[in-house]
C-alpha cells in the first residue's frame, strides 16, 4: 500500500511594488470582480456558457488570459449553485476587489536576482505592468528559488490579491520529479530531539541503533539571551524601533542557523535507507499537562516548529517522509530497558534507576522517540536494545557552515564527566 506523493505547494508573497503602481493593480483586482459578477450576469440571462468568456473579455480591461481564468472560475461557481438548488437566488455576485489569476510567463513573470531576491512582473491591465520584489517567508522564498533555477519544477498559476489592504502573490509550484515516500514505508527511523542549544539525532532500523548524531549550536542560544537582553535595555529607554530592528536582527540570525542545522539534519539522514524523520509534537503538549521545567524551557526558548518546517520540507525536497510522535516521556524513558522515571535524567546526564545505564540525555530522548515512530507508524517491530553506539557530536561554527567535530563520547565508560561540564542551566 505504497502511495507516492508529488510535491504541490502554494507559496505566499508580500508585494513590495514600484513606485505608484499599487493603484494600478488594486484597479485590476476591481476589474477582476466585474468580470466576475458580469460572468454570473450572463449565466444568469442564459447566455450560452461557451460565448461568455469572449463576451466577458470584450469589456473588460485586463489581459485576456486572466479574464478568462476568473470567468472560469465564475462558471464554477455557477455549477455549484445549480447542485444546491439556489441559482434562482437574487445575487451571487459581491462587491470589492477578487484575485487575479495568472498563468506563468503570461499574465505574470518571475526573475530571480544574483542576490537572491525574486522580481515580479504582473501583467495588470494590457500593456500595463506591476513591477516589484517579492518578500516573505524564508522558507517559501527558498522553495521559490530552487523552482526557478533547478530543474524538475512547474511553476504554475498565482493569484494576485489584497490581503488586510495589502498586496500579496500567491504562487502554485509543483515538483514534478521528486515525489514524497510514504511514512509507512521506511527501513530507518530517526528520532530528532530538538533543545535549546543542540539537536539530537538516532537512527533506528529493525537491525538496533545504526548511528548517532549529536549537533551543538551553542550560538544560537548565546545570540538569542544576548537579544534578549538587549531589547529589554531599549524596551525600558522606549525606543519601539530600536527593539523592532532588533527583532528582526535576531530572528534572520535565528532563522539562518535553523536553515543550517535543518540541512544538516537531512543530508545526514540520507545515508540511510528508506529514512522517516520523526519529531515530537509539541504543540499537542502546550495546553495540556505540565511537563516540568525542561519541557517548559524548550517551548520558549527555542523555536521548534521553525526547525522541523525547515527540516520538514527540506527531506520532502529529498523524497524524504516526516512524522510527528506525542512527546511524553520521551525524556524519562530507559532507551535499554524502557524503564520510566522523572529522575532518570539529570540535565544533560541519564542514568537509569533500574538498570544503570548512563547515557547523554538528549541521545536517548532522540532513541526514544525514534521509538515511539517506529511503533505509531511502521509495520516491523523495535529490536531490542542491548547497547548503544558512541554519540559522535558536531558543532556548526558561527563563523559558518563549518563542522568541526569536537568530542566523541564512549557510552561504556559513561557520559558523566563530559556531558555535565559546561552546562549552565
Ligand atoms: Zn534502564
């Protein structure tokens, strides 16, 4: 029961426009609702629904290609009304403004620039054109990009609307070459323990524990307090635009390191075959039950949905599948002997209370949770668990995406020294 997915995804645009050409296409969005209700007009005076578009596109001012996407859509309308039984109603017409819609490098046209950024060209009117930058989500940025220069993608329809009175693109791109695997269907689960100032990560087969990864970007946490603290220094001079600034300075840091560590994430999972990606759901956990400290410090100190989007939809880019586990006692469990126990972890130190092991906390939260997705998703069966391999750690260097590796821990002889040195909370 193998079922791929193709990758379509409607990408989200701010419309930073040149000049004086806002109006321009708020008149065409305008104009976009008249052919709409005029659509219906006729439809309605039954017009043969074949002669509407032409008639429609006669008198309206726009480019003939969205003029008949909106009619189109209008006529869609139309069948719905007839299977509720109210085309007899007074008015399904509206006032306002109603989305252009465009094909690609017809009623609208994308550049990208050598520094990144994506210019957009929208054909409003006929032979009058909204130029402009897009700006937006990182992420949605980044999949744009990577539709304009590689190779397997459509770019596909967009609508150009105004959302709150301000001007957005939204753009359909499909990956036409990759498609997703099914969760159900992997060979190698891996758990990703996200914290505060590290990810942990274990990939699980039906074979044991094939290997460990352990990512410090102790950066991020120090840049994040040193952010922190100054935005309450400019909070309490009441300078709101100095702490906006700031805002917006740590979370492009912030954003940029995730970035990394999310491609780091992936390309390591790669390796191994039929990877599914597990994460736990923290949003299931906020409006219920107190976790305790270390659940608590987690949720505020460390944007964790950014991370797993980011490394959700990077592994899509690379076929591959992600999942989400519930994360009770994923910190307290004995990844050996299952044993569970609020004491069992000690900052960055596990010990069992019933068996002994010790182990780098993190590293087991990640094998249990790489657990719990093996036994929410997967037909096999977790193997037993006698020892676990040496936790390798990298560190992502703030000067860049350098990985040095720094330490390399021997789960034998005990993680206590190494692991509990340092850590300050
Ligand atoms: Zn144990």
């Amino acid at each position: 029961m193998t079922q791929e997915q193709t990758l379509v995804k409607t990408l989200d645009f701010q419309l930073n426009i040149q000049s004086d050409n806002e109006s321009l296409l708020y008149d065409a969005t305008v104009e976009s609702r008249w052919a709409y209700n005029e659509t219906i007009r006729l439809a309605k005076q039954g017009v043969d629904w074949d002669e509407i578009p032409d008639r429609v596109a006669d008198h309206a001012d726009l480019v003939k290609n969205t003029t008949q996407r909106v009619v189109a859509k209008a006529l869609g309308a139309m069948e719905n009304y007839h299977a509720y039984d109210d085309f007899g109603l007074p008015s399904h017409t509206k006032d306002g403004t109603y989305p252009l819609r465009a094909n690609y490098e017809e009623g609208y046209n994308l550049t990208l620039r050598d520094d990144g950024t994506v210019e957009f060209r929208i054909s409003a009117k006929p032979y009058k054109h909204v130029n402009g930058v897009l700006e937006g989500d990182d992420t949605h940025l980044d999949i744009l990009r990577a539709a304009l220069t590689g190779d397997g993608w459509t770019i596909g329809t967009a609508e150009a609307l105004f959302h709150n009175g301000n001007p957005e693109l939204h753009i359909n791109v499909t990956n036409t070459k990759q498609t997703v695997r099914e969760k159900q269907d992997s060979r190698t689960v891996i758990g990703l323990d996200v914290n505060e100032d590290n990810v942990a990560l274990s990939a699980l087969s039906a074979e044991g524990i094939e290997d460990t990864l352990v990512i410090d970007f102790p950066e991020i946490k120090f840049e994040r307090h040193r952010y922190f603290t100054m935005r309450k220094r400019v909070q309490n001079a009441e300078k709101p635009s100095i702490h906006d600034t700031l805002e917006g300075q740590e979370e492009r840091f912030v954003r940029d390191r995730l970035h990394k560590v999310s491609r780091h994430i992936v390309d390591w999972s790669r390796q191994f075959e039929k990877p599914c990606i597990v994460f736990e759901d923290l949003k299931e956990m906020r409006d219920s039950i107190d976790y305790g400290t270390r659940m608590n410090r987690r949720l505020h100190h460390l944007p964790f949905r950014a991370l797993q989007y980011y490394t959700s939809y990077k592994a899509a880019f690379e076929g591959v599948p992600t999942a989400w586990i519930a994360p009770e006692y994923t910190s307290q469990r004995c990844p050996l002997c299952g044993h569970m126990e609020r004491g069992n972890r000690n900052k960055k130190r596990f010990k069992c209370r019933s068996c002994g092991q010790q182990d780098h906390a993190d590293r087991s939260a990640s094998v249990n949770i790489a657990v719990k997705g093996i036994r929410k998703h997967q037909e096999w069966t977790v193997p037993a668990l006698n020892s676990l391999p040496q936790v390798r750690t990298v560190r992502r260097q703030a000067s860049g995406a350098v990985d040095a590796p720094t330490v390399t821990h021997d789960t034998v002889r005990g993680y206590q020294t190494d692991g509990v040195t340092g850590v300050s909370d």
